[in-house]
C-alpha cells in the first residue's frame, strides 16, 4: 500500500506545518485532513468489498448459484 504510506507522510507534515501557525491553517487543515482520511477510508472500504466479491466468486458455493438459472 504505497498511496496509504504517502497519504500518512502528507499529513505528518501537514500537521507539522500547522503548528507553525495555528490561528489561519488550524481549520482549514482540519478540514482538508478529514475530507483526506474520509476518502481513504472509503477507498479501504470498497477495496475489501472488491475481495470479499471475488472470494465468493471463486468459491464452489458461488460457483454453482450462478450457474442456476430460473
């Protein structure tokens, strides 16, 4: 997982930077953080939905219910 190493490193520095000057980056950062983990989250998320889809895929279970037809 390279992006999520860089996505980590980014906001170290950011909040790093932040420091610096609280009272105008504070809330702005705050922000752009939260919307930053919100998509790697989401990103997670469907990531492992996109596996767990594929195990029941490639399971005999799954591979004899789609070849059931109505």
């Amino acid at each position: 997982m390279k992006i999520g190493r860089w996505i980590q490193r980014f906001k170290d520095i950011g909040d790093i930077v932040v420091q610096y000057d609280p009272g105008h980056a504070a809330l702005p950062w705050a922000g752009f953080r939260f919307l930053l983990q919100l998509c790697w989250i989401s990103r997670k998320t469907v990531d492992a939905i996109l596996v767990d889809l594929r195990r029941v895929s490639a399971s005999p279970i799954g591979a004899r219910s789609t070849s059931i037809s109505i």
